[in-house]
C-alpha cells in the first residue's frame, strides 16, 4: 500500500490516538488537533474516519515479512515474529493496539476486518508449522493451530509487557531469546 508522507502522519497520530484512548479517542477533531491542522485537511487524504482506520488494519495485514515466503519451516516463524517486533519498535504504540483485538470489537467493520487479518495470517503461520514439523525441526504431535497459539501467546505477552513498560527492555533481543527458547522446546 503506497501511502503518501501526509497519510503516513495521519495513520501515526491514529494509532496513538487509539492506543492512548480507544477507538472512541480516534476522532476527525482529534486528528487534526494533533497535526496541527484543520479538519477539512485530513479529509483531502482520507474520505472518513473509517477510511484512516481500514488502511492502519489494512498496514498490520500487509506487513507480513517478504522473508517469510522466501524461507522454510522455523525460520519463516521467526522471520514474522521479528517482523512484528520491528513494526512495534518503529512505531510503539502499536505495542498497545496490534494484538488489541478489543480495541475494535465495537465496530462490526473494524472487529471483521482484523478478524479477516487474524485468519489469513493463523493460515499462513500454520502451513509454516507444518512445514517445520515435515522438516523435523518441531514436534509433530502438536497439532499446527495449537502450535500457533503456543507460539504467539508469548509473543503477544511480550510485546504487550514492552508497550507497557514504556520500552524499558530491549524488546529485540527479548524477542530472539524467546525465539531461541521457542526452537529448543519445540524440537523433536
């Protein structure tokens, strides 16, 4: 999704604007107080206010790692789990709405789209659990959706403790030792 510098600005403030206040927090007049700019302003990059909240999900969903599809079984997991880690460090207060799911349940648009992105990236994940278990590299008893859930309930943890922490941790290096941890109690 080609954004221009403006939107980029846009969707920034708004996920501030969310993970400081809720959805409810996100609005029009909001916005543009925090931009320092006029309403009809934020309407010349954006249609509405569902519009900015679409193309942010729409940004959580394109992030998938290109890596990820150029990689095989384990490496392809850790390749999208530091793929997350490095959207959150470059924009914290995703750290506090990326696995807030909650967050949008208010909104039937909303809550269906990140379900939607939840799905598609729970299938991708499994195949690639799949796949590690064919290469040996994991458990094969475990089925692959339990394995997601194994897998990404500590990332989620992890990544919501650095949001709340105000980062007072290294959250990359966190993450490759749970990365690392991760491998050794999944292997055969």
């Amino acid at each position: 999704m080609d954004l221009t510098k403006r939107q980029n600005e846009i969707i920034d403030v708004a996920v501030t604007l969310i993970a400081a206040g809720g959805i409810q927090n996100l609005t029009v007049k909001h916005l543009a107080d925090a931009l320092g700019i006029t309403e009809p302003a934020i309407y010349r990059h954006f249609k509405n206010k569902s519009e900015i909240v679409k193309t942010m999900i729409a940004g959580f969903d394109e992030a998938v790692p290109a890596e990820m599809t150029a990689l095989q079984g384990f490496d392809a997991i850790a390749a999208f789990i530091r793929n997350r880690i490095r959207q959150v460090e470059a924009r914290p207060p995703l750290a506090r709405i990326l696995f807030a799911e909650e967050l949008f349940m208010g909104d039937g648009k909303f809550s269906g789209q990140m379900l939607a992105m939840m799905h598609r990236h729970k299938a991708a994940l499994e195949l690639r659990f799949c796949e590690a278990q064919s290469l040996g590299e994991i458990r094969t008893e475990i089925p692959a959706d339990t394995l997601f859930r194994l897998v990404f309930g500590p990332v989620r943890l992890l990544i919501k403790q650095w949001g709340m922490s105000r980062g007072a941790f290294d959250l990359s290096a966190k993450g490759e030792e749970l990365i690392a941890a991760l491998k050794l109690l999944l292997h055969p």
